[in-house]
C-alpha cells in the first residue's frame, strides 16, 4: 500500500502537446503518454502529495467514488514509482 | 538512443505534432567559439556580433517550451566555451527539457562530468576523429586533445551517462575508419559516422577537401553494415515521401539569435532579439514560403527521379552548394548513389 508523500522525479522531461501529456525518462528512454486522469495526477504532483489526496481530486474531477478512485491512484502510481518518474518522499 | 528517435516516436503517437508544425525539437547553438581548430569546421566566430545572454537564452527556452518544444540539443563551437553552460543546463532542467548535448569533451573533466551528469541528460555526442592521437590531431590540431576527448568519455560512461560518439566520413582519417568503429565498440559506446562536410558558414568551400571519393563513400557506408543499410529501402515515391523535417518540427537557433531550419541551412527565418519565437515560427514569411514544401513532389528537379525512395536529400546543401533549397543538392545524389552501390555489395556478398 502506498504511504507517505510523492513527488515527480525532477528529472523527467514532459510536456504537454495538444491536450496529451508526455512523459520522457533520460533513463528508460521510454516515453509516457498519459490519458486524462493521469494528466490531472502529474500535474497534482508537483508539489508533495499523498495519496489519499489524489484520489480525492479524482473523486471531485470526474465523478467517481472514493474507492474507485483510491483503486486507480495506487496502480497509476504504483506505475509511476515503478518507472522512476515520481518518487516516495521520506 | 539517438536525438531523433524521440521526436519520430512522439509524432508517431500524435499526428497532430507533425501537422500543426509544432516546433518539438530545437538546436541551440550556445557559440561559435571553440578549444579546437579542426580541418572540417563549418563554424564561423562573427566577431561583433553579441551572443544570446543568458537571459535571452531563457526566454527563448520559456517561449520554446510554451510551444510544446521538447528537446533541446545544446552545441556550438564548443559549448563548454560559455562560462554560463551549467547555468543554461539548469534553465533546460527546470524547463522540464529532454537535454542532448554536444560536445568535443576536452573540457570535461572529473567535475564537470559530474554536473553533467547530475542534469540527466538524455544524451552526450563527443565528436572523435581518429583512434590514436596522430589521427585525431590531425583533424582538431590540438595537441593532447585526443586523451582529454577520451577522458570525457570514460567519466562520463563511469557516471552512466549515454555516449554517443561521431565522426564525419574525412579523406584524412578514412583509412582508420574501422580502428575508429574497434574503438568505440571498446568504450562500449554508440557511434554514428556523418557523411556530410559543409562549406562553412560564411560559404569557404575548404572544408569540402575532406569530402570522400565515390568509392570511399561506398566502402564507409559497407562499414557500417546492415544496421543502417537496409536490404530494402521504404517503398515511397515523390507524393509520399517528406523532405528533410528542418523547419517543420525542428529547428536551429544560432548564437546570435537567428532562427534556421537546421545548423546548416541558413535560411533565416527570423531573430528572436526582433520577434518571438511564437511570431518567427508560425508566421514569418519565410517560414510560410519554406512550409510550402513538403514532400518531393514539390521539388521540380526530383519528383522524377528513380533514387527517391533512398534519396538523402540535404536542402541545406542544396541552398549552400547548388543555389537553391527548391532544387536538387548534387552533393546528396551523390551520397544516395553511395548508399545504392553499397547496398548492393551488402546484400549480393560483394567485397
């Protein structure tokens, strides 16, 4: 389970083009198109968060429950952690 | 991975990128001056003419990025020449830039590969001439410049820093071509060899004695194998092939602040000391005259021609060389013609 704050790993390159965000890590060499919600989810990222707070800004943006929208942070983070674009702070 | 492949595989996922001539990628020249001297050299130092100031340089990034621009590749000249570059590589990281660098690495030592490093960048290229010092000086004629070159590129390697090392295709240097491919194979480097030498900038055609032979440029291209020459070319013809992308997703902006097509195409489409990018780039006229080209059907001398489908067509050269960027570069037939034969040798078991 994910605890604690995260933050967008600084050295990724993104920006967003014609509505879609894309990620590039200088290290995977991947790139990282990111649909809507994972759009809202970065761009909360830039500052520290937990969790539990992106789901909630979820949960108000497109209308979902709270469980859901806990359910698709945690993978979509969990991702992100995985890939090396956001980090666990502390 | 090479400086292009990002940009390939991002408009491959929008093709709206390509369409709306989103500038993605940009080349920043930081300078034309240099810690080298070498034979090849395009670069032409304007002596009084300012370079961009540190500032200029972040607005220009700022302006850049607000655009949907990318990547940014820093070059010169050296780019270790401006004291501030550590200073531009933090704007680009703030920025959220993908950074390629440029660089003859003579200046990069211990804490400077370091730096580097710590700005994640998607790629360093060190230009690296010959697989011994006499070979290599006698290109930068710079004496100790090949260990220092070498030194950047173990340091920066040590600090997991992707290397890519180039070289152009030179009459000088071509019978040590294969010691250079043993070299970098043994650094456990990439490299990519350029066939293509410019007159320089201010249009002194001495660079061009280091161009090729026809059938040394057959022999450099078998060198570099089926990696790069396929067995098959893409089947295009003139409507369905795009010309060089220069200009239409990428661009050069020198030292000075003029806006190019490419670091060799000296079309001006504008100063970004006069103009915003936003304005150079999206209503110039002459950036509305150059996008009227854009496959090879638009270009008169070459809709016909049976090599399109391999062409390498240059129309920097073509305007250097030839007169014209709406016409044929002798120079680029030249290179496709290079390329045909040494497919031919590749595939057919020839010497």
């Amino acid at each position: 389970m994910l605890k604690g704050l995260l933050k967008r790993n600084k050295d990724i390159a993104w920006r967003t083009i014609e509505g879609t965000t894309f990620l590039v890590s200088p290290f995977t060499k991947k790139i990282y198109p990111l649909n809507e919600a994972g759009q809202v989810i970065w761009d909360s990222l830039e500052k520290e968060t937990d969790p539990a707070c992106l789901a909630k800004i979820l949960c108000r943006k497109f209308q979902v429950d709270l469980e859901t929208a806990k359910d698709d942070t945690r993978e979509f983070c969990e991702q992100l952690l995985e890939e090396g674009l956001i980090e666990a702070v502390g | 991975m090479g400086i292009y492949k990002i940009r390939e595989k991002i408009t491959q996922l929008d093709k709206n990128i390509a369409k709306k001539k989103i500038p993605f990628q940009v080349l920043l020249e930081l300078t034309y001056r240099c810690n080298l001297r070498c034979l090849h050299c395009y670069c032409v130092d304007e002596a009084g003419r300012q370079e961009l100031s540190l500032s200029e340089i972040e607005r220009v990034l700022k302006e850049l990025a607000a655009l949907g621009c990318l990547q940014v590749t820093f070059s010169g000249g050296e780019t270790f020449m401006r004291e501030d570059f550590f200073d531009i590589l933090g704007i680009a990281r703030k920025l959220h830039y993908l950074i390629f660098i440029f660089t003859n690495g003579v200046a990069v030592d211990e804490a400077a590969a370091e730096r580097i490093a710590g700005f994640a960048p998607l790629g360093v290229e060190v230009s690296l001439y010959g697989a011994t010092a006499e070979t290599h000086e006698k290109i930068t004629r710079v004496k100790g410049s090949f260990q220092r070159t070498l030194r950047a590129i173990k340091l920066l390697k040590m600090r997991n820093v992707d290397v890519t090392v180039k070289w152009p295709l030179l009459k000088d240097t071509f019978s040590h071509y294969h010691k250079l491919i043993e070299l970098a194979k043994s650094l456990h480097v990439e490299y990519r060899a350029d066939p293509l030498i410019f007159p320089r900038n201010d249009r002194d055609p001495a660079p061009l004695a280091q161009r090729l032979s026809d059938d040394e440029l057959c022999l450099a291209y078998q060198y570099l194998g089926t990696s790069v020459i396929k067995e098959e070319p893409a089947r295009l013809s003139a409507m369905q092939k795009p010309v060089c992308g220069a200009g239409h997703d990428n661009c050069c902006v020198s030292p000075y602040g003029d806006v190019y097509p490419c670091v060799q195409f000296f079309l001006k489409f504008g100063n970004v000391r006069e103009n915003s990018f936003h304005d150079i780039w999206y209503h110039s006229q002459a950036v509305r005259d150059y996008r009227k080209i854009n496959t090879y059907a638009d270009i008169p001398d070459c809709r016909a021609c049976s090599m399109v489908a391999d062409c390498v067509r240059c129309p920097g050269l073509a305007d250097l060389e030839d007169g014209s960027y709406l016409g044929k570069s002798q120079e680029s037939c030249r290179l496709t013609r290079a390329v045909i034969q040494a497919r031919k040798q590749l595939y057919k078991g020839g010497s």
